[in-house]
C-alpha cells in the first residue's frame, strides 16, 4: 500500500547541497516526523517526495513503483500545507470536492465522499461557508478533509500546527493522531517541534543540514541518542552537555545528562552550585544552575522542593543514565 | 474621530477643500446647463436667446448622434475586451521566469507613458499608413493589396490604438496580483491533480477577478471620452463612421460654434456616462465588496 522508499535521494540549488544523499524506508501505515531545525532540509526532503521539486539524483520508490519523475498529482499523495492554502474563493464543499472534481469523478459520488469526510472531521455545519469565516482550526481541518478524500497511498504535512496557538495546537495534534488511528494510512509529517514529533511520532527522523542524524522510535531517540546533536535536540528541556573532567571520570569526552535524571540535595552531591533562576511550573520546576567549574545545568524537580533564587544546592546525575560521547560527539555504548 | 470636539474640528478642516471641488463643479455644470437652453452660436454674437429643449430636440434627433452612442459604446467595450484578455495573457507570460525580466517588463509598460497624441499620429504614419507604412510594406512583401485601415475600417483602426495604448496599464495591474498569489495554493492545486488549464479557471481566474472589476472601471472612466486618437488620425471621418459623443460635442462646438447645441450635448453625455456608471457599478460592485 503506502510505503514509501528514497534511495540516493539529493537535492541541489545551485552550488549548495540542500540534501547530500539521503536513504530511507517508510513502511505502510507508519507515523513518520521528520524533525530538525530550521533550514535542515525537512521541508524540501517532503517536497521532493510530494514531486513539488525535482530530485538531482536518486529515486523515490512510492508502493513499489519508481515515481521519480512522476508529476504531483500522479504519485498518489496528499498534502496539508503550512498555510493550509485552501482556495478562497470555493465554499468548504467545493475546496474539499476539488480533488476529486478534477480527477473526473461522478457528482453523487463526489457528494458522499464530502459529506463522508466532512462527518469525520467535524464539518458538516461549515460547508457551505467561504474559508475566510472559518476559524484557524476550522482551516486546518478543512485543509485535512482536502487530503482524505482522494484516498491517498500516504499523506505530507508541512508543519500544519505552526499556524494556531498553542492551546489549539495540542487539540489538533491530538485530532491527527486519532486520524491516523482511524484510517491507518502512511503519513509522513514535517516539524520543527521535538514536542509534536516525540507525541505523534511512531518513527522519528531527526534531520540536521541536509543529513539523517538518527532514526528511531520517540523512546529509542530519548533513551540511545547517536550522537550529540540527537542528544540535544530530542528532550525538553535540553540535555545538559558537561566535557572535561568530569567527563573524563565516565571515560568520556562530552557527558550528557537530561535534566529529569539530576538528582538534587540541600546537603551532599557530586557537584555544587547556586540557584540563578528557577521556573516554577507546578508539576515541576525546572533550575538552572550555576555549578562550580561545569558551568550551568539545568535540573527538572519535583513542584515540591523548595529552593529559591541564590540557594545552595548540591546535584548527583544518575549514574545508570549518563550518555557519553566521544570526541566527534558520536555516543560510546 | 473619537469625539465630538475632534468631529467638527475636521469638519472645519476639510470645508476649503470640499467648497473649492464643489465650485469646480457647480459653476460649469451650472453654465453648461444655461447655454443648452440658449439658442448661442458664435457666428452670431450678442444675438443668444433663450430657446427651451430645441438644442436637446435637435441634437438628439441628429442621425450623427445615434452612430456617435455606437462608436462610443463600441470603443469602451472593444478596447476593454482586448485589454482585459491580452492583459491576462501578457500578465501570465510576463509572471514567468525569464532572461531580462526586468527590461522586458518596462518595455511593456512604455506605451502608457506615451502622450495620445503621439501615439496616434505613430500609428496613423508608421504603421497604419497606406503608401508608407509597416501593415502596407508588409502586405506588399507578400503580394497583397495594402489594406487602408483609417479609411476603410476607421473604427477598427481607432479601438486598436486606444487599446495599444491600454494594454499596459491592464497588463500592470493584472501581472500584480497575479503575483500576489499564493503559491502553496498553486502547489496544493497542483497535488489536487488540477492541470495548467484548470489551474488558470478555477485558481487564477477567481484570483484576478478583483483586479479585472479595477481594469473595467477605470478605463471606462477614460474610454467614454477618448478624444485625441480621434481628433489626430480620422477627424471622425469618413462621414461621422468614427465620431463618438465627446468628438461630436467638439464639431459642434467648435466645428459649427453652436456653443448651445455642444452645451445640451454634454449635458446628454454626462447623463448617459451616469447610466453606463449606474449599470458597470451594479454589475461589479458586488465583486468589489466580497
């Protein structure tokens, strides 16, 4: 069905190499994320797959057929834009009819495959409205209703959450991911929020500068990081990074410790320090500080110990979950 | 425009300038009025009298009238159909990437900027003339018969240089929004399986549709009065074949110093422009709102 395969995949503007080579497999009905920071080339390694840009060399191999030179609308996917970029001029019906308008299909046929996604979706009061009345939820969904009803082999966001706040963000994620559940189609997603790729994702692609840095599971990136920047960009807050001395106590030359496994104490630790600002979430309160000849750390607490700005504190990371690295920032297991 | 005080301080303000534009109209449509009921020529001076309708009556059944509402009619909707669709055209071609972009574009721009009359008399000598011109020596280099265009077609002649000369003011304001499409909806269309064709109707058209109403609006304001092409090339002629309602209000006047009869001529003008307006803004002003 949807699986999807790059081999040698590169993409050159110019002189600059956006994406070296890149090798992947997606299997059918995988929640795939690409993540990375901006400019990593996420968004163009989407594009070529959705035949938006022509790949310099390489082949994209979409259910077994080689659809390299295949134009967009014959290589069976579907795409959910950043912008959602409906079309602002159609009511919701015909915006999420169009695909399969143009693809010549019968009007009764057409009819119930709208009401059919509109159902799913939550849409039916909206469809006669314009885009422009809906809310940015409301887009979102339309947008997504667009993709579902030609029945792709998979389907591509493009950073689809970017656009809505951050109480909507987490809903829609939610909705996306019940999607998936329901119709169990490939999809592959683009961000740059670790957050969004570590709760949807059931395989995490972590790009940087045009390379694949890791892939894995959300749990296999948190726990068997492969290299430094995996280590950072996986987790929140970030990883603290500690070299010298104290990493060459683990035979290392980079240690790195997530603030939740920072065990703190009043009164005795590995390492000593003072508070400089503390955060207090509730649930959690997270502390950066300042310690002696590391530099600062960051520790996740419990919402019940009690420190303030300037205090004394002592912090132990566990010992069972320090990630080493050698001197190319690659993981020593 | 928060309170009171502030209200009428800016009604204070604006009152010179709302008077000044009220006089500049006031007073000529006033006079205007005044000698299409005076019987008033020229030719005889110090003999105006006051002669009710007759100038309406007579220049209202004049036959030279019923063919000048033709040619202007003519030339707003002929001139506005070539524009709008080798507007779009030219906006589309010119919205691609290309060698010299930048070049090609204020080439295209250039006969907006070119005084009517120039551009007419270019036309009428270079292009249009029989004996001298470009249409005669092409004509001539395939072994035909040189085609007198301002004598035989004079009309036809006319919408073709109003619309040369329009063309790229249509071209400028159509190849802007075309640009101001988004181009994540051309990709999404585009992924929708919606070829090149199907894009232009159901994307790009819909997409222009504001900036098409701006087009027909404007240059229907300009293109019920065109005037120079006339007067430089055809003088209205032959006959009155080219003759619209502003170049017949001219002869009139100045032709046959009938000041009253030019005078209920434009008032006749003005009226009929107010209709044409009445219908174009019924018409499109629903476009304009959405």
């Amino acid at each position: 069905m949807g699986s999807i395969t790059l081999k040698n995949v590169s993409k050159v503007f110019g002189a600059h190499a956006v994406i070296p080579s890149i090798d992947l497999d997606i299997h059918d009905g995988e929640f795939v994320v690409f993540v990375g920071p901006s400019g990593c080339g996420k968004s163009t390694l989407l594009r070529l797959i959705a035949g938006l840009e022509d790949v310099s060399d390489g082949e994209i191999i979409i259910d077994g057929k080689n659809t390299t030179d295949l134009p967009p609308a014959k290589r069976g996917l579907s795409m959910v834009f950043q912008s959602y970029a409906l079309y602002p001029h159609m009511s919701v019906r015909s915006n999420i009819a169009f695909p399969l308008k143009m693809a010549g299909e019968d009007k009764a046929v057409i009819d119930k495959k709208v009401e059919d996604a509109a159902r799913v979706l939550n849409l039916t009061d909206y469809l006669d409205r314009k885009p422009r009345q809906l809310s940015g939820g409301q887009r979102q969904r339309v947008a997504i209703g667009r993709a579902i009803v030609r029945q792709p082999e998979a389907f591509l966001f493009d950073e689809p959450l970017s656009n809505l706040d951050a109480a909507l963000r987490v809903n829609m994620r939610l909705e996306i991911s019940q999607l998936h559940q329901q119709l169990k189609t490939t999809m592959i997603y683009v961000t740059h929020d670790q957050v969004e790729a570590m709760t949807m994702a059931d395989k995490i692609v972590v790009l940087n500068r045009g390379r694949i840095e890791q892939v894995g599971s959300p749990l296999d990136l948190y726990h068997k990081p492969d290299n430094l920047f995996v280590a950072g960009f996986i987790g929140s807050p970030k990883m603290n990074f500690i070299s010298g001395a104290s990493a060459a106590a683990h035979q290392a030359h980079t240690i790195g410790v997530r603030p939740e496994h920072l065990v703190l104490s009043k009164d005795q630790g590995s390492w000593r320090g003072t508070v400089g600002v503390a955060e207090h979430l509730g649930s959690d309160t997270f502390l950066h500080v300042n310690a002696d000849g590391i530099g600062t750390l960051t520790a996740r607490v419990s919402g019940d110990f009690a420190v303030t700005h300037g205090d004394q504190v002592f912090l132990t990371p566990d010992p069972q979950r320090v990630h080493r690295f050698d001197e190319k920032g690659m993981a020593i297991r | 425009m928060a309170t009171l005080h502030t209200r009428s301080a800016a009604r204070l303000m604006i009152a010179p300038s709302v008077l000044l534009l009220l006089a500049w109209m006031i007073v000529p449509l006033a006079l205007t009025i005044y000698f299409s009921l005076l019987r008033y020529n020229l030719l005889m001076p110090g003999m105006e009298e006051f002669a009710g309708l007759t100038n309406y009556t007579y220049f209202l059944t004049d036959p030279a009238f019923f063919q000048a509402i033709f040619n202007t009619l003519a030339i707003v909707i002929g001139v506005l159909f070539i524009t709008v669709v080798g507007g779009i055209a030219l906006a589309l071609l010119l919205d691609q990437q290309m060698f010299g972009q930048g070049i090609v574009r204020i080439l295209v721009i250039a006969p907006f900027l070119i005084m009517p009359t120039v551009a007419a008399l270019v036309w009428k000598n270079m292009f249009m003339n029989p004996v001298n011109g470009l249409f005669a020596w092409l004509a001539k280099l395939v072994g035909l018969q040189p085609f007198d265009f301002l004598a035989n077609a004079p009309l036809f002649s006319i919408i073709l240089i109003v619309a040369w000369q329009w063309l790229p003011f249509a071209t400028l304001i159509l190849l802007t929004a075309l640009q101001s499409l988004d181009e994540e909806q051309k990709e999404a269309a585009q992924m929708d399986g919606a070829g090149a064709w199907s894009r232009f109707v159901y994307l790009v058209l819909p997409h222009l549709s504001r900036a098409i109403t701006v087009v027909i609006l404007i240059q229907t304001i300009f293109l019920l009065s065109v005037f120079a092409e006339i007067l430089v090339t055809t003088n209205g002629g032959p006959g009155t074949q080219s003759t619209n309602l502003t170049f017949l209000v001219y002869a009139q006047a100045l032709l046959q110093f009938d000041v009253g009869g030019a005078s209920a001529g434009g008032i006749i003008a003005v009226i009929l422009a107010n209709i044409v307006a009445f219908f174009l803004m019924r018409m499109i002003g629903k476009t304009l709102e959405a």
